[in-house]
C-alpha cells in the first residue's frame, strides 16, 4: 500500500472490543459524511474532486503552469490559511530540501515564494530584495477576496509588477485564484482581464489543495499534478467502505476519538524527515480548524524528529500525560547515505560503518516509539512508501476524510469555522475600518481602563 495505518503499538492503551465498538458511530459518521445528512454538508465537494474535477480548468492550470516557467524566475504566491498551508506543504514535500537555495538550472522551474501569509514588513521588504531585477508573476489566492493579510501583499506585489511591466504586460502575469462569482478579487480580475481559477463553492480552505488553490503553484513548481491528483483518486477509491477492519483512515479516525475520550486531548504530528515539517502545519490547520469548536476538540501540534527528541523530547517522555502521537513514517528516501568507514574511532560511530542512514533513522523511530508508549504516551503511525506526489495525493486524502469522519465522531460540523471572525472583527475596528468603528471604540476603551 501507498499509505497505511499502524495501531500496533495502542495495545496498552485501547483493549481489543474498543475499535469494533465505535462501528455503529463510525456507520453514522460515514452516513453524515457521504449522504450529507451531518452539518456542514454544503462542503464536502473536497470527498469527490479526485474524480470529479474540472478538466477544462486542470489543463488551463497547466498551460498557465508552462507560461510561468517560461516567463519567470519567480513566482509569488499570494494567501494565508487554507489558500497558502496545501501548495506549501506540497511543494517542501515535492521537491530538493535545498530546493529555495538550488541554481535557477537546477530548478528547471521558477522558485515559488509565499507572501500574505502575515503583517510582518520585514518579510515582505526581504521578498522584494530576492526578487531584485528578475523576472516574476503573481498568483493570488483568495476564495473571501477580502482577507487582510494577502489583500496588503498582493498591493504591494502588483505595484512592483506594474512598475516593471507596465500595466499590460503585468496584466499577463497575474493569475487570481478565487470564487466563481463573489467577492473583491473577483470582480478587480475581471475588470483587468486577469487569468482566473476557481475555489469551488463546496470546498472549504483547508480542504481545497486538490483545487487550483494548490494545484497552481504545485504545477509551476515543477511538480507532477497529474500524479497528485491519481494518488489521492487511488485514496478515494480505497476509504469508502466503513468497514473499521478494512478502512484504515477510518481507523485512524476511531482510534484518535477513543484516545480523546480517555484524556488524550493533544495529538502531536511527527515526522523523521525535514522537509516534512509544513506538511504538519497543513495537517495542524485541517485538523485544529475542522475539530476544535464547541468548547471541545483533539489540540493539533507538531514535532520534528529526531530534531526535537533534543528539546520536547523530555516532555513528551515525561510531561502531562494528555498526549498521544501520530508519526508519519517514510519507509524508502528518495536517497540513502552510507556511513562511511574512517581510520580511528575516536567518534565511537565504528559500530555504524558501511550501515545506512535511513536505518539509523528507522531504529530512532522504532526505539522512540517503544520509549513513549513505556511512558504513557499512545503512538499510531501512517506509513508512506515514498516521498513523490502520487503518494502525496493519497495521504492528503487520507487525512482529509479521517479528520471529516474524526469531526462527525465528536459531534461537531467539520466544515465550518466561525471562531476564526472574532478578532478579525477587533483587528477591524482597531485599524479603523468603516463599520467597525463602535468595536474600535469600545475595545481602545477597554485597553484604557
Ligand atoms: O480555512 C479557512 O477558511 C481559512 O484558513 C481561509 O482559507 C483563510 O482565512 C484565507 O481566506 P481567503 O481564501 O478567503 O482569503
């Protein structure tokens, strides 16, 4: 299998009854899920896109993918949230580990850098320096068209882009990514005639890798969209049974929920491979965005081993035991490393010469595991067998439709997040925004109390 669940290692924690008796609760949840029976069920698009996607568009994000490697240097991706986390994540997890740093030859595709993705000014002047005189385009992502963060940076990179261009030529070179219909960017898109994709209606932010919102910038990177989109069509095709004894990420799913109930509350992510780390922030906001609501929901955090065994390592061997940990395990690198031989063994490493790096790290893995289920901490594991995208798009989908059928377990719409307006609401009236005045004024009222 491309992907695959390991709950071996739960025994201590989960007696053998538990998982087939949360099937009648798995069956509901899949009901939910697929009839659209559950709340939220306006966005669930995300479960056949595999399948159903637009091809028109698919070919057009292609062609738009070749004009920018054929016209820039760098491409400047423009969003925040679930319009910036997936073709993140996609492109760390696709490409060199040096990719930022590689030769433009090397590359054979123009570097994708991320903007809008916060307020600091320091980071947006250090962009404008790296893209000095070269040559660049802008795909800006928005399904709101109005979220502050990327309408700022988008300001100031189609300004720098009409300053080198000219408004015509720069008019060629900016690709917006938004809804069908509604909204700011939309409408200023059309006015330029600037090329446009689409945010379907029934796909929500953190669900919409699989769309333009990351296909774009995957593609430009160079990487294979075609070989995505099979992958996670392969995992559509898997996870429909709701079976617990042959659906995996419904396992997933079960199991998490019955560590939630027995005081499990924060999952930790984990990797053994650096350029794995954005994928756990992806992961983070799929899951914290979809589950965390009512009062109640599995805390998303992240680790990056064996990085981090050296700094939480100690806690998660010996602090609170609210954790419980789901390591994402790369069983073949794309490139292994001998150890190599040396004349003296003042190291100590004598022991490891002539064996393979990525056994080492497989032994970490395995002697970490035991180590924090001896600590009280539960471990599952989703196996990947390589790092390319056909796997890429499988385990994305797998962990989309786990946290779907996760959030239905818990009681709550997976597909809705209406905490993430409450201090967008503040920041507008601090900052003055025309109708949020009496908010400014009651909260510079409060701060001066
Ligand atoms: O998942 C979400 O809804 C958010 O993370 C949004 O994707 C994020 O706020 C960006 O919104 P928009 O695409 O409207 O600019």
């Amino acid at each position: 299998a491309h992907v695959s669940f390991d709950s071996s290692a739960l025994k201590q924690f989960v007696h053998d009854n538990e998982l087939g008796e949360m099937q009648a609760m798995v069956n509901a949840a899949d009901q939910q899920l697929r009839q659209g029976t559950g709340a939220g069920a306006d966005f669930r698009d995300w479960l056949h896109l595999p399948t159903d996607y637009d091809k028109e568009e698919f070919a057009r994000i292609k062609a738009a993918a070749k004009k920018i490697q054929s016209d820039s240097e760098v491409l400047v991706v423009i969003g925040i949230g679930g319009s910036y986390l997936g073709a993140r994540m996609a492109i760390d997890f696709l490409h060199n580990s040096f990719y930022q740093a590689q030769a433009p030859a090397a590359r054979k595709a123009p570097l994708v850098v991320f903007a809008g993705n916060s307020l600091s000014s320091s980071y947006v002047h250090d962009l404008i320096e790296l893209i000095g005189d070269k040559d660049f385009s802008i795909n800006v992502i928005s399904k709101s068209g109005t979220t502050t963060e990327p309408s700022i940076a988008f300001r100031i990179f189609k300004e720098l882009l009409v300053n080198k261009y000219g408004e015509e030529e720069a008019n060629h070179r900016i690709y917006a990514t938004t809804d069908r219909q509604r909204g700011a960017l939309k409408t200023e898109a059309d006015a330029a005639g600037w090329e446009t994709f689409v945010i379907p209606d029934g796909v929500g932010g953190r669900y919409s890798v699989l769309t333009a919102v990351g296909l774009l910038p995957i593609a430009a990177s160079g990487a294979d969209i075609d070989q995505l989109m099979a992958g996670a069509k392969a995992a559509e095709d898997t996870y429909v049974d709701p079976d617990l004894t042959k659906n995996e990420a419904y396992q997933y799913a079960a199991y998490r929920n019955i560590l939630y109930r027995k005081g499990f509350t924060t999952e930790l992510l984990e990797n053994y491979e650096p350029n794995m780390t954005m994928f756990a922030e992806w992961w983070k906001q799929l899951a914290g965005e979809s589950e965390g609501k009512d009062q109640k929901g599995i805390y998303p955090s992240s680790a990056n081993f064996t990085t981090d065994l050296h700094s939480l390592g100690q806690y998660i061997q010996e602090g609170l035991r609210n954790l419980m940990e789901t390591v994402v395990k790369l069983d073949t690198p794309n490139h292994d490393q001998v150890i190599p031989a040396a004349e003296s063994n003042l190291d100590g490493l004598a022991y490891l010469e002539g064996k393979n790096m990525d056994w080492v790290n497989t032994k970490a893995y395995e002697a970490v595991v035991a180590a924090h289920v001896a600590g009280g901490v539960p471990v599952m594991t989703v196996h990947i067998d390589k790092e390319d995208a056909f796997t890429l798009g499988y385990l994305i989908y797998f962990f989309e439709v786990a946290i779907a059928i996760s959030g239905y377990l818990n009681g709550i719409n997976p597909f809705n997040q209406p905490g993430v307006e409450a201090y967008k609401t503040n920041m507008f009236g601090l900052l003055g925004k025309p109708g949020y005045e009496e908010v400014g004024a009651k909260l510079r009222q409060e701060m001066a109390d």
